[in-house]
C-alpha cells in the first residue's frame, strides 16, 4: 500500500488515544476477463484477476485527509499478495500484483498450484515468502524503524473458489482486505519538550503484541510478546508503528525509550475504551519520566562512565564501582577478562536481560560496600559468569563488607548466579572474608529473594596446642570481644546461629516445631525410638548453615566435634589445671561479691610447645531455673561446652535431642589442681563423653582443622 500522510499546520496532535474511521473505497465489479481489447493469459496455470479495495470502515488506512481527518488505504503496482489453501494448507509461491496504484486495483497474476471447487482461500498482503518446507508464509512485525513508510503493512481477503472458477481454472471476483494491524502515531514528551527517540520497546499488561504470525506457516501459531523499533537515527519526530494486540481485553501499553545518551525513559498508557481495536488508526502523545540512572566510575581512575553499547549497556569500560539506582541499565563483560565490580549502594534493576554478565571470565571479584540489590525476571540469572577453562572450574569469589540482595529466575541458575558452561556455579568468598547465603524466599512469580552477606574474617586469635591432628583452638569462646569483661562469650542452643539469653526451651528451638522434645525436631535425627514428624535424616554433624562457629567466622572456622575434644582431653598431648582469671565484671556481682575478680575454669597447656587456652567455667543456660542448671551462676564450677556431634554413638544409648558436649566441673581437681594425662577420671571417649540437651545454651570454643 502506498504511505503518505498529509497534514496542514491547523492540525494538532491528539493528546490522548483516540479513534479515527477509515474511508470507503468503492468496489471494483468489472470483470477483466470481458473487458474489450484485452486478451487473456495463455498459461498452464491459474489465470487471475481478482477486483480488490482497502477500503471500509473495519480496516486502517495509510493517507490521512486533512479536512476530514479520515484515512485511505491504496495498492501499489508493486505489491505481493500471496494465496494460502487453507483447505489444502499449502501457499502458492507465484504472487499476485495490483494492475494499478489506488484504493482500489485489479489482482494479476499466474499461480503454481492446483485448486478444487470449494477451496477455501486466504490472500495474504504483503507478507514475508520464505522458501522453506515447499513454501511458507509469515507477517513479521519486528523489523520497523519508526516511519509510516516502513510499518508493517499487513492485510487479508478470504475467497472460496467457485464451480466456474474451478472449471475455467481462472479466479475472479471481488474481495475487500481486512488489515491485521492497528497503526499509531506517537509523540514522546518529558511534559514540556520532545523525548529523543533512539530505540522504543513497546510492551502491554496483557502480553499479547504479536511478534510474528506463522498462521499461514508450516510451524502454524503466533510469537507474541515486546515490539522494539529503532529509528534509523535518534529523532524527535512522532514514531509510527504497527501493532497488532490479539486481544479483546482491557489494557495498557508500556513503553520504555533510549534517547542515545545513556538516558532511559518509561511510561505507560491505557487503551482507549479498554482495549484496541484492530484495522484502526491512533494517536498518541505520552508523557515519560526518566528512570534512575546510576552512578558509574572507572575503578582505578576515578572517572565518570557513560553507556557505551549505544544502548544502556556498559560494555568492557573496565573494572567498575556503580553506586545509586539505575533501572534499566546493564553491565557486560564481552572481551576483558577477570574484572571487578565494586557494588557500593547500588541497586541494578534490568529485565529481559542478566543485569551482570561476563562471557569470558568470572568477574574476579564482585566487591560489596553496603547494602546492595540486583533485581530481573523469572527468564534470567542475575549474574551470569563463565568459569571452566581446561576442565578447571574456577570460582566466582565476593570480598567486601556488604549485602547483595539478589532477585532473580527461581530455576535459571542456582541462586541468582549463572555459570555460561555446564559447570556448577561456585560463589564463594575471596580469601580473608566470609560469606553467608540466605534461604532463598519464593515471591510467587517465578522469582526468589536471595541476600549475600559478606564481611572481612574476624580477626580471632588461634592456638596450636601441637596436637598431632594440626587442630588449632581459639584463645577465647565465640563471642567474646574483651575477655577481662566478659571472658564467657554467647551461648547457643545447639544447631542455632544466632546467641540467646536466658533459659533455653524446646518450645524456642530453631530446629523444632515447638512440641516437647521426643517428638518436635525438624533436622539431625537418627533411628532412636521416637517418632518424630520429620522423618529420619540420619544427619550427624552440624552443617556449616546451622553451626555457629562457622557462621560467625567462615568456613575455615567450626564448633569442634567429639573427635576433637577427645584428643585435647586425652591428657597425651596437654596438661590441664583447675584455675582462673581476673576479671573487672563478672555476673552476678551481687550474688557473690567475694568472687568479683576471678573467673574459675580449666588452664590448657601444650606439653610439647607450652602455649596455653584457658576454658571459663561458663556453665548453661537450663531448660528451667534451677541451681543444678543455672551453673553459669555456681560460683564457676562447671565447664560447658558444646561439640558439633549429634549424641549417636551406636554402643552407647542414642539420642536424636541430644548432642555430645564437655561437661567438666571442678571436683575432678578437688584433691590436685593440676591433672596429668592418665587421670581415667577426666580422659574421654564417645562412650564416656557427656551429651547435653540440643535446646541447652552452651558456650562454643571454635577450631580451625588444618
């Protein structure tokens, strides 16, 4: 159809959507055929000659009249329509052309294939022949620029070949295309100026823009989804587009624009009446307000960085630190490796795309300063990295002292990371830090919330008792931060992360239902003769998620198990004394004023090497209130501790509830305050060592395994 479009300076743009009828062209009911001086086509296929018009008031139009504000729709000698058999499902490869250019015109032509009375036809305007599968049709709408002259020009006429026709192998007849398309004319302002137009993505609530229409394809169906259309070059002139909304629905389009300078814009507008019809024409202004743009610098220089993909994509600028929010935007790594990416209070927002990619390498590393948000869709990973070279899997390594708060595809991936090759994504902190991973929380849209943690590895000294394993002990419980004001430390029920005060409950307990013990735990559980509501795990060891140690240090850090207080109390390797230690403000001063300067407990010291820990007679925190229980205010009399070794032992008498733990008081050195090795009294085994209740609140003495 030929596109042109009149305007006299009276007329102004519409403000809002709105509708304008199409002309009616008359029909054309010669019949070529019997037209004098004319000859008919000697071929051996189908002769055609078909009068045709784009006209009547269901269809669009390509001209606009300037008085009436009406549109016209008109062929162009150089115009394909194919025919599709729909009855046969087949599409002839020979098009038709109009004889002549206007609104209405005689189709010619000769076609390849055969066809039978009855068949049912569909002449497709203007689609796009693919010489695919004996010949295939589609209506394309994703390659417009944004011009009348190039929006996708789309119609079709149904036609049943008649008894006559069939006879004569000749079609005739009149037809009236019906165009498949709305267009729109849109103007795009801030409110007070033109917004430059580089690219405009185009989307709807609904979700039904028809991308490409393979009805009349061997593949059958329709793409639907987003319409981008790029200007051949950035403009402030209206934009036309075809859109063909393949519902009946209420709805509202969206649209987001690049102006060409790294800015974004985005607005939306509801459809006029509800929804739009197809085969009409519509004007538009809609008013945009510009996104959150971040702040991005080049790392080691200092300098200020642009999107440079001609988009808003930062494409190998280097290392980069990006701070603020910035939707939209997107930052990819395509031919420089092992960069970093400093996140420092920023929150990257970019759908349909991995806000953060590396095709070549893992970013070495991603560096977080304060709280920090990547957030995409249910299609994509929020970080996507490469990482296998020669069968190596290397790593993605986080430092820093933040948070990232990652939303992103609950199944692409694992975790909002995605490793381009086959190989298991491996984030894992940078050495020197640590680093914690949320449970992931589901959002009911095909995403989940994860939130990284990470923060430099507490500096907490450690002790080599020269044991032959290489075990290392902290010089302090976990917890303590001045040992000559409070040398105890947290206390922890075991399986728990996070310290508690006061007594300690089954009705509390992380890894519980809140029933009594027999009965309520949810995790670490054994073949013991109860019947639990979660079932047997056989689990015997503390995870790194649910040991304390661990969460509060890193990974190279533990609550040490049976295995390891057995060889430090073995008595072969370390001698032991009942002592204590000044401190300036123990508990309870009131109750025992007399003790206000001393903290009793254990001295540890390496026979082979003379460094020393010492052990505070911490006590528990009880089930109850009791003095048997509340030893942590015995006047220091009982060492408490926890191991990471659920109480399962098989020769002795096996507890899920239960957890092996040091359980030593001071009347073991009642009659000598320094005890030797050989002392069978205080020398461990997992049939001698004591087990406590996994709800207690004990001290826990982490070690370092070499």
């Amino acid at each position: 159809m030929k596109k042109t479009l009149r305007f006299t300076s009276a007329i102004a743009f519409i403000a809002a959507m709105c509708l304008s009828a199409c002309n009616k062209a008359e029909l054309i009911v010669d019949n070529p055929f019997e037209q004098p001086g004319t000859e008919e086509p000697q071929s051996s296929g189908w002769k055609v000659a078909i009068s045709a018009t784009m006209g009547g008031t269901g269809t669009k139009a390509l001209a606009e009249d300037p008085d009436t504000r009406n549109l016209i729709a008109t062929f162009e000698t150089t115009d394909n329509i194919y025919v599709y058999n729909v009855t046969k499902s087949k599409v002839d490869s020979s098009p038709l052309h109009p004889d002549r250019n206007g609104a209405s015109a005689i189709l010619t032509g000769t076609l390849s294939e055969s066809y039978d009375e009855g068949d049912i036809l569909v002449l497709c305007y203007n689609p796009e022949y693919i010489d695919d599968y004996g010949g295939d049709i589609r209506f394309d709408y994703t390659n417009q620029n944004g011009t009348l002259a190039a929006v996708a020009d789309f119609a079709k006429a149904d036609k049943t070949v008649s008894a006559a026709e069939a006879a004569a192998k000749e079609l005739s007849g009149t037809v009236s295309f019906t165009n498949l398309q709305s267009i729109f004319r849109f103007i795009f302002t801030d409110g007070s100026s033109a917004v430059p137009v580089h690219k405009v993505t185009i989307s709807t609530a609904q979700g039904q823009l028809v991308q490409t229409d393979l009805s009349y394809h061997s593949f059958g169906g329709m793409y639907k989804g987003e319409i981008r259309v790029t200007p051949a070059g950035t403009t402030t002139e209206p934009v036309y587009v075809a859109l063909r909304n393949d519902t009946s629905a209420d709805d509202t389009f969206y649209f987001e624009i690049e102006d060409g300078s790294g800015l974004i814009y985005k607005g939306e507008k509801a459809a006029p009446a509800g929804k739009i019809v197809n085969g009409k024409f519509y004007a538009s202004t809609v008013i945009l307000a510009q996104v959150p743009k971040p702040t991005v610098i080049l790392t080691d220089s200092g300098s200020a960085v642009e999107p440079n993909d001609g988009n808003y994509g930062y494409l190998d600028a280097g290392s980069l630190t990006v701070s603020g929010t910035g939707e939209g935007y997107y930052f990819s790594w395509a031919s420089q490796s092992f960069k970093s990416l400093t996140l420092s209070g920023a929150s990257i927002i970019c759908y349909s795309r991995e806000p953060v990619s590396s095709s070549r390498s893992i970013l070495n590393p991603i560096i977080l300063e304060g709280d920090n948000y990547i957030i995409t869709d249910a299609d994509h990973a929020a970080v996507a990295y490469k990482s296998n070279f020669s069968g190596t899997d290397f790593s993605q390594f986080i430092k820093g002292n933040g948070t990232l708060t990652i939303t992103a595809s609950s199944t692409v991936g694992t975790k909002g990371f995605k490793n381009t090759y086959s190989s298991p994504v491996n984030v894992v902190a940078s050495p020197g830090f640590t680093l914690t991973v949320s449970d992931g929380v589901d959002n009911g849209d095909g995403t989940t919330t994860w939130v990284y943690t990470v923060a430099p590895e507490p500096t907490i000294e450690m002790v080599d008792l020269g044991l032959p394993s290489g075990t290392l002990w902290a010089k302090y419980n976990l917890g303590v931060e001045d040992p000559t004001v409070d040398p105890y430390g947290n206390y922890y029920a075991w399986g728990e992360t996070t310290p508690r005060t006061g007594y300690h409950t089954y009705a509390s307990y992380k890894l519980g239902d809140g029933t009594n013990k027999f009965t309520c735990l949810t995790k670490y559980i054994i073949d013991d003769g109860y019947t639990y509501a979660a079932g047997i795990d056989g689990k015997t060891k503390l995870e790194p998620s649910d040991d304390a140690a661990t969460a509060a240090l890193g990974t190279a850090y533990c609550t040490p198990a049976a295995e390891d207080w057995i060889e430090l109390w073995s008595g072969q390797y370390v001698t032991f004394q009942w002592s204590y230690i000044n401190c300036v403000n123990p508990d309870f001063p009131d109750l025992y004023p007399n003790l206000s300067l001393k903290v009793y407990g254990i001295l540890v010291r390496s026979r082979s090497n003379g460094n020393s820990i010492f052990l505070p007679a911490a006590g528990l925190w009880g089930e109850r209130m009791s003095a048997s229980e509340l030893s942590r205010g015995q006047n220091g009399s009982s060492c408490n501790y926890w191991s990471s070794t659920l109480y399962a032992f098989p020769n002795s008498y096996p507890h899920s509830f239960e957890a092996y733990c040091l359980d030593e008081n001071s009347s073991l050195f009642y009659y000598d305050a320094t005890v030797n090795g050989n002392n069978p009294d205080l020398a461990l085994s997992l049939n001698s060592m004591p087990s406590g209740s996994r709800c207690l609140g004990m001290p826990v003495r982490p070690v370092k395994h070499q």
